[in-house]
C-alpha cells in the first residue's frame, strides 16, 4: 500500500445516527451481470455492523437494467436506484457519490471482478487516515488473473497517467475506490470528464488539493463479458488525459474557496 498527501482526521465524516458507507454501482446495460452482483452486495452488508446504503446509477442502457435494479430495490430497503438519461460512467459516479449519504463513498464495478468482501480494506478500522483510498491490481499483496494483452495496456495507460503527474500511483483505473464524504462532496462538485478517464480526473484533483491517497491491494477477476473496448475505450481514455492537463493548466481545478478544517 502507498500513501500521499497530508493526514487528515475522520472526525467530520462519521455518521451520526445515519449511514455509514454508501455502496455507489454505475450500471449500463448490466441486465445480465446486476442480479448476482447485488445479491452478493446486499448479502454481504447484512452480515456487517455498520449501516450501509447501495445505489445503482442506471445511465443510458437500452435492455431491463433499471427495472432489474428497481426488483431489488422493491425488496432491499437499503437500495435505491438512480435513473440517468445520459450516457457516460463518470457521469453516473459522479451523480451517485453526490446523492449518497454515507461517511465512507465506495465505487464499485458491476461486474465485482474484486470480491465485496474486500470492501472493508477500504473503511476504518482495517484503514485509517486517509481519504481517497483506491483498489489496485498492482500494489503489493494483490492478486489478479487477467489476460497478458488487457495488464499490458493497462500499465501503458498508467505510464501515460504518471506523466500527468500521479507519479505514486500504480493504478488509477481499478473499479473500486472509497472516499471520505466530505472529500467526495468537494471533489466530485468539480470534476467534469463522463466517460471513463474521470478516475484519472478525481485523482488529479485530490493530488492538487492535498488528500491523502492509499493503494489497497486486493483480489481481482477479469470478467470476460466486459463492457471495456480494449483499444477504443483506451484511446479515448488517452485523449481525456489531455484534457484533463489542459483543464489543470487552465486551473479548471483550483479550490477558490478557504479549506475546510476537520
């Protein structure tokens, strides 16, 4: 696990009375792979202590993924469901990590390639002191199956994301991340990238404002109904990347407003 950036005190974010991790799960046209998914979510946080809320972000998918979402919600009161027109995974995390109400924002794939059991690497007290903490497949301790072609162009996008100057990360475009409430509310307001690019963005953006930044290692599974485009998918992520240093230079991401103290 590597750690950036200043500590800060969870203090402002632990629940009072209300929830304690919010489980956002972006979903286009996920029909197939939702209902095992939130079967195995929404049986795993009945066996834990702490309050927890689920919400699926329906964004543009053309088959029954917003209804499945809706049968478990019918039943699963700790589940909602978002339904957004638009198309685009960063617009549907950021709209989930905006509307959620927990102390601790977790971003979770579909398809958990990464066991949910392995959600609690991200949350206090297995993890303290840290705001941003981000599922890496490599980080050391983890462990991955994945095909030799996907890893190497995975690590190439990463050497092109060091270059925008996430030089400590490892890997930024892992799935599943958790953020403290309050830095999901303050990163999430100016974030702007819909597509898939928007962890590189986030993560630029926590880098600038000083957050604290931990790579968990964890268990991850390639999922051979993927919704990635290989090569497509990768160079448009490329061309965000672009954009997100001309937005920087810009100072599209500048905090105009007095820091929050803890």
């Amino acid at each position: 696990m590597e750690t950036s950036g200043p500590s800060n005190t969870l203090s402002r974010d632990k629940p009072l009375g209300g929830v304690f991790l919010s489980i956002i799960i972006p979903a286009h046209n996920e029909e197939r792979r939702l209902p095992a998914t939130m079967e195995a979510v929404l049986a795993f946080l009945a066996t834990q202590p702490y309050t927890a809320e689920v919400l699926v972000v329906e964004n543009g998918s053309c088959d029954r993924t917003a209804e499945v979402a809706e049968g478990f919600a019918a039943r699963a009161g700790n589940l909602r469901v978002i339904r957004e027109a638009r198309r685009g995974k960063g617009l549907a995390v950021r709209r989930g990590m905006r509307e959620a109400a927990g102390a601790f924002r977790f971003l979770c794939d579909a398809d958990l390639s990464m066991p949910i059991e392995q959600v609690n690497r991200f949350l206090p007290p297995l993890l303290e002191g840290v705001d941003v903490a981000i599922g890496s497949r490599e980080a050391a301790g983890s462990e991955v199956i994945d095909s030799p072609m996907r890893r190497r162009i995975g690590r190439m996008f990463n050497l092109l994301v060091r270059m925008l100057g996430l030089t400590s990360l490892h890997d930024t475009q892992c799935g599943f991340k958790c953020f403290r409430a309050s830095v999901a509310e303050d990163l999430f307001a100016c974030q702007r990238l819909d597509g898939m690019a928007f962890d590189a963005e986030v993560l630029f953006i926590a880098q600038r404002r000083g957050y604290r930044l931990a790579e968990v290692p964890i268990t991850w599974r390639i999922d051979t109904d993927s919704r990635v485009k290989l090569f497509q998918d990768s160079l448009n992520m490329a061309k965000d990347l672009l954009a997100i240093r001309w937005n920087g230079w810009r100072g599209c991401y500048e905090d105009r407003t007095p820091p929050r103290r803890d």
